[in-house]
C-alpha cells in the first residue's frame, strides 16, 4: 500500500471512529469527519503537492551549507498532510513540527499518520502558531505556511522580523475575498510577494485552483 493509500485508508477509518463515537456521545461533531475528507480532498492534495514539488529542489545541501537543515516548521497545519507529502522527499532526521492551535488537529494528524515509521520525526503540537513559533524563532531553517489568508498582516510581518536572516519561507495565500476567515487574501501574485518585502525572493508562482481562486506562492529569505 502506498504512503497516499494509507493516508486515506486513515482518513476513512477516522471518520468511521467518529461516526460510531457519536451514537453514543452527543458531543461528538459529526462535522469533523466531512473536515478530515477535505482536508486530503484533490484540491487539498494538489496545492500542497504543487508546495512540496516546487520547494524541494531549493532545499540543497548548498543552500543550507552554513545553518544546515534541521527543523522545519508548518504554520497552521492543519491535520499534517503537508508534512506527510514533505516527508517523502526530505531526509527523516530532519524534523517538522506541525503547529496548529486546534488540539484536534494533533489527534487526528497522528491518526492520518499511523501506520508509517516515515513520519517518527513528524511532530504535532497543540499552540498557537505564532506563540510557538517565538519561542524558539532561531532554531528553524525554514518555515512554511500555507494559510497566510487567515492571519493577520502584522503576524506575518513579525514571524519574518523574528526569523533569522537565513532562514527561508515557503508561504502561500490567495485571491479568494469571498471566505469570512480569509482576512488577508490579495489580488495578485506581485500584491501578495511585495507584502512580505522579503529581502530576497527566489521562486515566486500562482496556481489556479477553480474559477474564483488563484493560490499563491513564494519561496525567499
């Protein structure tokens, strides 16, 4: 069975356990099963896919030749699975540590990861992104971030003030108003890159994800 396989196999068997769950406990959510489906749905699958494809040819032993790669962290990580995609084309001594402040997200990203000794390096951790992520800002080589339309802009300002000037960024946003948690989406792909005002940006790209979202991206120091 492949690593994706087994991914869904969990997702289902996951969903299956909170299913059963709920007959008997009333405070079960039931609408988190629909989450963990959508969460490895295609578009899910294919945006952060197209993160991992892109990213890993600038993760060389010459780009990180002085601070070598060692922690990698995931900023609103959701239920891990671009951790998991990441996995397979990184060294499993590097380590990712998956922050989301939703305790359920650590749950389940353990439960979608069952089953592959790939992931022992693949931590998740119960936080707020930001609060983490200050506690030890230095200790990070690269830091990824995928959902930079639900933060604020000055969150996102001070996670690039606190990172070391080495470290890279892998951030994706969108153009996608129309979502009321999206409270930092852009117009355009250059709106979104002069933002961050990075001091160096080395790959900059937009996908379209359907008609009424573009997904952008970045990767830069």
């Amino acid at each position: 069975m492949s690593y994706l396989e087994t991914i869904y196999k969990n997702a289902l068997n996951a969903c299956e356990d909170i299913y059963r769950e709920s007959q008997y406990n009333k405070d079960v959510d039931l609408y988190r099963s629909y989450d963990i489906i959508n969460s490895v749905n295609e578009t899910q699958l294919k945006g952060k896919q197209w993160l991992v494809d892109t990213l890993v040819p600038f993760l060389t032993d010459e780009q990180f030749e002085y601070n070598p790669l060692r922690d990698i962290i995931i900023l609103g990580s959701w239920y891990g699975l671009n951790g998991m995609l990441l996995r397979q084309k990184i060294d499993n001594d590097i380590n990712i540590w998956n922050v989301d402040t939703d305790p359920w997200c650590e749950h389940y990203t353990n439960i979608l990861q069952a089953g592959n000794n790939d992931y022992k390096n693949n931590h998740s951790i119960t936080d707020d992104a930001l609060d983490y992520f200050f506690t030890r800002a230095d200790a990070y080589q690269l830091i990824i971030n995928t959902s930079c339309e639900h933060m604020e802009p000055d969150d996102i300002r001070l996670i690039l003030g606190a990172k070391t000037r080495e470290t890279m960024i892998c951030f994706q946003s969108n153009n996608y108003h129309s979502i009321q948690s999206h409270i930092n989406t852009h117009n355009s792909l250059d709106e979104f890159v002069e933002s961050l005002d990075l001091a160096g940006v080395m790959w900059k790209g937009e996908m379209q994800v359907n008609e009424e979202c573009t997904r952008y991206m970045v990767i830069g120091v």
